[in-house]
C-alpha cells in the first residue's frame, strides 16, 4: 500500500522517543544482572556501559547517515533491503522488529518489579497483568497518531531526566571509592562479555529512524536529535551506574533486581525509593511506547515491499497509523511477557541488535560504493570507511564473547529469515539493490534497471518537499544526446534537429537552419562548458527541450572554452515567458559550484536528467486549483 504517514513528529519528539526507548529496564533494572554477569566488580560495570556506548557510536552515525539519505518508515529494514537486497532485508526488517519488542517487553515485564516495591506482595501473575495493562494502553495511544503518542513520550522524558539528574546530585557525596577497586573485573573477558548483555540499553538510540517517515524535516531533524540523545543517556547511564555502584554495598547490589531505586532508598531513605521507582515506572512506560511506535514501522515497510502480507501495510484512514502492524507487534510482545525468562529475553534482544547494527554499517558501505549519484545524505558519517568496519568488527566481537545462547540464537534467527524470504517473499519480489550497482561499478558492464535509482530520486523529492513545476516536467520527458567523444557543431546540431524534428512537428532542415542562423549572430556559449542553443519557430503553444553532454567538449568559438553541457531550447513566440523562465532555471542549476563534475561524471543520461530533476534552484508555486478552474473557464 502507498498511503504516505503524516509528518507530525520536531526534534523534541524524536529526542524524546529515542531517549525514552533507552533509559528503561536497561538503566533501572540490568545493572544488577550485569553486576554479577561482570564478577561483582563495581568498576567492570561502568566501564561495560561506557563500553557498549562506544561500539554504538559507528551504528548511530551510520543509521544518521542512511535515514537522511532514505527517510523511510522501516528504518534500518528499509536501509538494509535497498542495499543489500531482499534476502537481507527480510532478515533485517525481521530482526528490527523482533529485536525493539522484545527489548519494550523487557521493559514492560520490569514494572511488576518496581510494582512491587510500592505494593508488596504482588505474584507473579499479577505482575504479567499489569504488564500486558500497560501494553493495551500504549497500543491504544499507538493506534491514535504518532504525534500524540509523541508528546506523551516529551512529557513523560523530561520528567524521568529530572528525577534523575535531581538522584546524581544527592548521590555523588555518598559514593565510597574503595567499591571501584580493582579497576578491572577478574578477566577481560568478563567486561566484553558483559558489554554485549548491556548493548540492549543502547537499542533505542536508532530506533527513531524507523519513524523517519513522520518526522519534519528529517534530513536535519533526525542526526541532531539521534548524537544529542546518545550525549545524553550515556552520560546518564555512566553518572547512575557509578553513583549506584559506589552507594550501595555488594550484598545489596548482587541480592536486588531494583539497584537504582535502592541507591535512592541508601541516600534519601523511603522518599528517594518512592521517587526512583515513579522514575523507573515512568522509564519503562516511555520505552514501551516508543518500543510499539517504532517497532510497527518494520512489518508496515516491508508489507508494503510484499516481504509480509499486504495487510500489515494498511494505513488507518483516520488516524494515519498502521494499525495491523501495531496490533500484530502488541501480540508479539504479550506472547513475550507470559513465556519467555527475562535473562533470555534480553540475551536474545542484545544478539539481535548486534546484528542488525552490523547490517546497517554494512549498507552505508554498499551504498557508498554503489557511486550511484541519487544517494544524497544531508548527514555523512565521518571517517569512511574505517567508522564502518569498525562497526562491523566490533559489535560481531562482542557477540562472540557474549556466549554461546545468543550466538546460537543469531544464527537460527539468520537461517529463520532466509527460509521465510525463500518460501514467502522471493515468489512476491524482485528489487534492485545497491549491491547490484557496486557489481555493476567493478565489472563495468550494465545491470540495473534503474529502479533503485528512480526510487531514491522519489525519494529525495519527498524529502526535500520539491514539488515539480513545468521546466521539471520538460526534463523529465526531454530526449538526451550523450557523445562519448569530441564532436563538431555542425554534427550537434543535425543530431539535435533530427531528434527534435519528430517531436515538434518541424522538418529536420529547417530546424538545422534556423539553429545555425540563431548562432551565427552570436555564440549561445554563453559560460565556460555551457551552451544553450535556442530558436523560435513558427506556430503556437509549442515549446520543447533537448539536453546533450560532449564529455570530450564541443568547440563553438575560439573565444570560449569547450562545452560539455548543452541545453536547446525550442519554442514558439507565444512561449517566450516560459522560454526566458527555462533559462533563468537553467541558470540557476548550472551555477552550483558542483554542477560540471556533476555532469561529466554521471554514469548515463539518465543520471543527468535526475542531476537536474534534484538540483538546488527556485521553483514556481503549482496553481491553485481555483486558478486551474478559472483557466479552464476562461
């Protein structure tokens, strides 16, 4: 299905989002696994945080990358399937998805936890209650727009950064030194392996590109907003962390599954207890609504690729939000909370994102290779491409050491998802993918058939909000002239009369004529490289356009340079305000300081008609559709 989500979502929400999709069950929660996970040493534990915050750095700066080159709904599905291809995008759109709710049913089963602080005394059962309550409530938040589901989670964030930053400040006096000694836990080992159980934490930081498609102005909206909530949580996480750590004893904090609120309890009695744990409840609520936000975005994109039956693509015509794929991630994760053990629901969701963090480095490789001049990220990552391989290499080193479940289950995942593309979707699809171009770049020989670049120049023009007016629309349809090597003038021309000839309705010669006519009375080289040949020819409401590039240049006179790039303009008299208008957006165009390289390097002619589809310049206001009535009218 093609119905377009709305744009409703600024920087606030998206920070939001994405910092309330961290600081949950993997701030208030996993630090006492970890802390026994890592040997009980209080020092391992922070450095395990920092740690993993390190190897999310290439992923998020990659992701960034990706989602405003591409600023679709699916996120790190949509970037892996038009890289990588299909197969890899129904592993990646799958791991997306399974991976963010099994991290927001972490967060949920969590509350019974902190529910049970408040109200001592609560089993089990009821602790899955509430969990599912709590569940039923955000997909019902979900189903009613991304914008209130949105500022729900602004409010909802800054209360929880408060709370926290008030506990850092009465903590840090209390903290007792001698707990971080000795610096390292009882092996290095340990200190990876316990990275890899925290990596979950750090799973929302890219989890707003899933929602790129909803978000204003993305191309600056989403970098910012994606570096300003990984400042901020792992500054978070690091100051919490350690002041918990260096409060509480180890006794306490090996025997507690609630440490955060604890160290609150040691430093500010019951009041600090009571607060923390509002604070942790507030946490895991915004990371299950961002959890159901964002993770419906998956099985919507790739419903909408038939990698998943079309019903999962369907927008709700009321309230433009994919209400199957929401209800359908709502009983995946209830499906969670009543089965699976918390120690490997996060195992499996920590595997999993590694995974796909992998994936998403990967396909910023690909796409950079693939040359293709449609990619256009308004944000690029640095340190290309060390910063990818880097994120490839380490994150895969971490699951090594992880241990043997999570590898296992990474691979049954990998094997799952193959299976399903071979027997479900390979029948239903056939993408291009940027890979194809990479192969097609290496061999030197043509392979595609330009969809993926068509699909991206779409793309940009949703992205950038460039809505066509008529020069557009005369380059989409002109005929292009590509000469490999050096021509004359006189050779140009009879190529261009030909052409235009069958087009406009003219003999072939008189156009010739005219155009040497028009030239002799002064060159229409009129730039170093540029030429705009243009003529008038008899009759009405006529006007047309012929683009031609000469990589080995044109020689018009011996005053100017050689021309690479030529646009003929050819028009009745009646047009002549179009015609000066095609020459003021030609200008436009050919002025951007990148426009030769540009042109000379394009691979084909239809990558310089894309060149000029996508470039900077002044476009015309669309009519109103009251002008249009009146023009008919009239």
């Amino acid at each position: 299905m093609n119905e377009g989500l709305r744009r409703e979502l600024g920087f606030l929400d998206v920070f939001s989002i994405a910092t309330g999709a961290m600081i949950s069950s993997g701030l208030f929660i996993l630090p006492a696994l970890a802390y026994v996970h890592c040997g009980k040493s209080a020092s391992g534990l922070v450095l395990a945080y920092a740690l993993a915050g390190v190897f999310v750095i290439p992923a998020t700066l990659s992701k960034a990358e990706l989602s405003t080159a591409m600023p679709k709904a699916g996120g790190a599905y949509f970037f892996i399937d038009r890289s990588l291809g299909p197969p890899m995008g129904t592993i990646g759109g799958l791991s997306s998805w399974f991976s963010l709710s099994l991290k927001s049913a972490f967060a949920l089963v969590g509350l019974g936890l902190f529910a049970g602080l408040l109200v001592p005394g609560l089993s089990y059962t009821q602790v899955k209650a509430i969990a599912s309550l709590f569940l039923l409530v955000f997909v019902l938040l979900n189903l009613c727009g991304a914008k209130l589901a949105g500022r729900a989670q602004v409010g909802l964030v800054l209360t929880l950064l408060a709370i926290l930053g008030f506990y850092i400040i009465r903590a840090f006096p209390r903290v007792q030194t001698a707990q971080f000694t000795p610096i390292l836990p009882p092996n290095t080992r340990m200190l990876f392996a316990t990275a890899g159980l925290v990596f979950i934490s750090y799973g929302g930081l890219t989890k707003i590109a899933s929602v790129a498609e909803e978000v204003r102005d993305p191309a600056k909206t989403l970098p910012r907003a994606m570096l300003a909530s990984w400042l901020a949580t792992g500054f978070l996480y690091i100051c919490v962390v350690f002041v918990t750590v260096g409060v509480l004893s180890p006794e306490a904090m090996g025997a507690t599954h609630t440490p955060v609120s604890l160290g609150a309890k040691a430093v500010a009695g019951t009041p600090g207890l009571v607060l923390l744990s509002i604070a942790g409840i507030i946490a895991i609520v915004t990371t299950a609504n961002a959890g159901i936000l964002s993770a419906s975005r998956s099985p919507m994109a790739m419903a909408r690729d038939d990698l998943l039956p079309t019903f999962m693509g369907r927008i709700n015509p009321r309230f433009g939000t994919p209400h199957y794929a929401i209800i359908a991630t709502a009983l995946f994760m209830f499906t969670v909370i009543v089965f699976l053990d918390l120690k490997h629901l996060v195992e499996v969701a920590s595997a999993l994102k590694i995974l796909l963090f992998v994936l998403v480095n990967l396909s910023v490789i690909v796409m950079r290779e693939s040359r293709m001049p449609n990619y256009r990220p308004e944000f690029r990552a640095p340190f290309y491409p060390w910063l990818q391989i880097a994120g490839i290499v380490g994150p895969l080193f971490l699951l090594v050491e992880f241990g043997l479940l999570p590898l296992l289950a990474s691979i049954l995942f990998l094997l799952g998802g193959f299976v399903w593309y071979v027997a479900y979707a390979r029948p239903r699809t056939s993408r291009e993918s940027g890979i194809l171009y990479v192969v097609q770049r290496l061999i030197s020989r043509h392979l595609s058939k330009g969809v993926l670049r068509k699909e991206l120049r779409d793309i940009i023009l949703q992205r950038d909000e460039i809505v066509a007016d008529r020069f557009d629309r005369l380059v989409q349809d002109a005929p292009i002239l590509d000469f490999q090597s050096a021509i004359t003038v006189d050779q140009l021309f009879k190529d261009t009369s030909e052409v235009l000839s069958t087009r406009i309705g003219i003999d072939a010669k008189t156009i010739f004529n005219l155009m040497w006519e028009r030239e002799r009375e002064s060159s229409t080289a009129i730039a170093p490289g540029l030429a705009i040949p243009h003529i008038i020819i008899p009759g009405e409401k006529k006007f047309d356009l012929l683009l031609a590039r000469c990589r080995d240049g044109i020689v018009f006179d011996a005053e100017n340079a050689p021309v690479n790039a030529v646009f003929v303009l050819i028009g009745t008299r009646d047009e002549r305000n179009f015609h000066l208008k095609t020459l003021a957006a030609i200008a436009q165009i050919a002025q951007h300081r990148a426009f030769d390289a540009n042109w000379q390097s394009a691979a084909n002619a239809e990558n310089l008609r894309d060149l000029l589809l996508l470039a900077e310049r002044k476009r015309e206001r669309p009519p109103a559709k009251n002008d249009d009535k009146e023009q008919a009218g009239a």
